[in-house]
C-alpha cells in the first residue's frame, strides 16, 4: 500500500459532511472514517465535556463513551438528521453517567466503619451516626 494513501484520503475526507462520514463508516466500518469524525470533534468534545462535568479525567472518560457510542450506535443514526445534535447528545448522556458513576463511587467511600476520627491536633472526635 502506498504511503501517501492514508494522507490523499484524510484530505478528501475534510470536504466531506459529518453525515456522509457517518454513513460511510456505517456501511464500511473504515476505521480512516471513524478517526477522521474523531479528530473533528476531538477537541470541541473534550472543551464541552470539560465544562460540563468540571473534571478533566472524567470528562475524558465521557470523551471516551462518547465515541464508543458512536461506533456501537452508528446503525441507528438518522442520515436524514444532523450529526453534530445526535453527537452531542450522545457526549451529554455520557456525561450523565459518569458524574452518576462517581458520585455512587463517592457516596461509597464515605462510609466509614469507624466511630471516630482525629482533629489536626490529633484529638479524638466523635462522629454522629443517624
């Protein structure tokens, strides 16, 4: 394969619609394809997921989902609708989870088995357990 194939074709795919990327990925399951919708959006999504979630490792864990969805939901993409909306909501949704993940992760590690901790000063305080 020639070198320079890979370069002609992410060139061509600049001028080519997010829906039509969506379409062609779904149909051929190109890899090329699906990087190119990634690095499109990949530092848009990430800026918007930052902001969203306020934590830059779960919002790259967001990213993360964002783009698995897109892979695993290609088929029931609409190709009569808009790309960007149904990416974003799929980014939102992932956002969601994640933020509900730790918050259920945090919630667990705050349930502590003792009945008392110890100030800056090394004095016992007793714990209110309702």
């Amino acid at each position: 394969m020639n070198a320079l194939a890979p370069v002609a074709s992410l060139n061509l795919q600049s001028d080519v619609s997010d829906e039509s990327l969506i379409a062609q990925y779904r149909e051929s399951e190109d890899r090329g394809l699906f990087e190119a919708l990634m690095r499109r959006y990949e530092r848009e999504m990430y800026s918007y997921l930052r902001r969203y979630i306020g934590n830059a490792e779960m919002a790259e864990d967001a990213f993360q989902g964002t783009f698995l969805q897109v892979h695993l939901k290609c088929h029931q993409f609409d190709p009569a609708r808009r790309f960007r909306p149904w990416l974003y909501a799929i980014a939102t949704n992932q956002a969601i989870d994640v933020q509900r993940r730790n918050k259920r992760h945090r919630m667990v590690s705050l349930d502590r088995s003792s009945s008392s901790e110890k100030d800056e000063r090394g004095n016992s305080l007793s714990l209110i357990h309702i």
